[in-house]
C-alpha cells in the first residue's frame, strides 16, 4: 500500500509540474461552457432536427481482421543451413600478433613505467619513452598518457614533445601536457 501511495504521489508531483492540469483545467471549463450552451440549446432546437448544414463528421476507418498481414518468417529465408566448421590448429604467435594489434599493452607499458621509475623518480611520459621507446605507435603512447592520468600527475600548464614511430614506420610527434609518474605503478 505505501508503494502505491508513493508512486501516486510521484505521479502526482510530475503532472502539477509539467502543468498538464492547467491545460487539463482550461479544456475542462470549455466542455463545460459548450455542454451549458447545447443544454440551452435544446430548448430552442432537438438535437436531431435538421438545421441546414453539412458537417463531415470524422471516423475511424473500419476493416476486417482478415485484412490484416501477418508475419510470416519463411519469406525471410536465408538459404541452406551453415555446417559446422572443421576444427583446426591455433597458431598463438599469430592470435598474439592479433590481440597486440588491436588492444594497448598495459603490462608492457607498466612494467615500462616501473623499470624507468626505479631508475630515477619522478619521470615523465617523454623521458619513460626516450629509455624504452613505443613498440605499439600511438597506442603505446594513449597507454602511458591514461596511466600517467590514473597514476601519475598531469601539468595542463606546461607541454612536452613526444615523438614515436608508428605501426606503419612512419615518425610522428605531438606535443601534450606533461604527464608524470613519481612512483611505480602497483
């Protein structure tokens, strides 16, 4: 019962908030008037005498359920049935190959991090990647910037230039607040 009277009073407060009772109110008080001026208006006129207008009335259109179409998942049909695939052998130098290409190593990155840290402290993201240089391209460097975010400290005042080699061999560079790690990362 509690339930029902809180949800009710929820429900509650959203109507007098949105103000739907005021509008709800204002169509209230013109059925009102127009239901007090049909009443006078039956004594004058009965409601089914002709009074030499034509009014289209609205409607609904009617139909019959057999007019209705129904679904039928066979006109959706794909074909033949996928056989079962034959099993084979899984080269894992080739599935790591995969999953390094597509996902940022945070272990390497980390043990990165902890290797240059015990080395001297605090460093940042430029100098980690001038000891042990980016083996995955930009994504090495988004590992160790969200790292250095989490773990580290971040100077949005100052900059540093950081440049790597991309997947593709290709050198690129940017230049990013600097990022900092002042102890190794647990």
């Amino acid at each position: 019962m509690h339930g029902v009277l809180t949800e009710f009073a929820r429900g509650l407060r959203r109507y007098v908030y949105s103000q739907e009772f005021q509008r709800d109110r204002a169509l209230r008080d013109a059925l009102q008037e127009a239901l007090a001026a049909a009443v006078l208006a039956s004594r004058q006129v009965r409601p089914t005498s002709a009074f030499g207008q034509d009014i289209e009335l609205s409607s609904l259109r009617l139909s019959s359920v057999g007019e209705i179409n129904v679904h039928d998942p066979t006109e959706y049909d794909t074909g033949t049935a996928l056989g079962d695939a034959e099993a084979g052998t899984v080269d894992l130098i080739a599935l790591a190959a995969i999953a390094r290409e597509s996902e940022i190593d945070f272990t390497e990155l980390i043990d990165n991090v902890n290797l240059v840290v015990a080395q001297r402290s605090p460093v940042s993201v430029g100098e980690v990647l001038g000891i042990r240089p980016a083996t995955q391209g930009l994504a090495s460097i988004v590992g160790l910037l969200s790292l250095a975010t989490t773990y580290g400290t971040v100077d949005p005042l100052h900059t540093e230039h950081l440049d790597w080699l991309g997947a593709d061999g290709v050198a690129r560079e940017a230049d990013v607040a600097v990022h900092t790690f002042s102890e190794a990362i647990a």
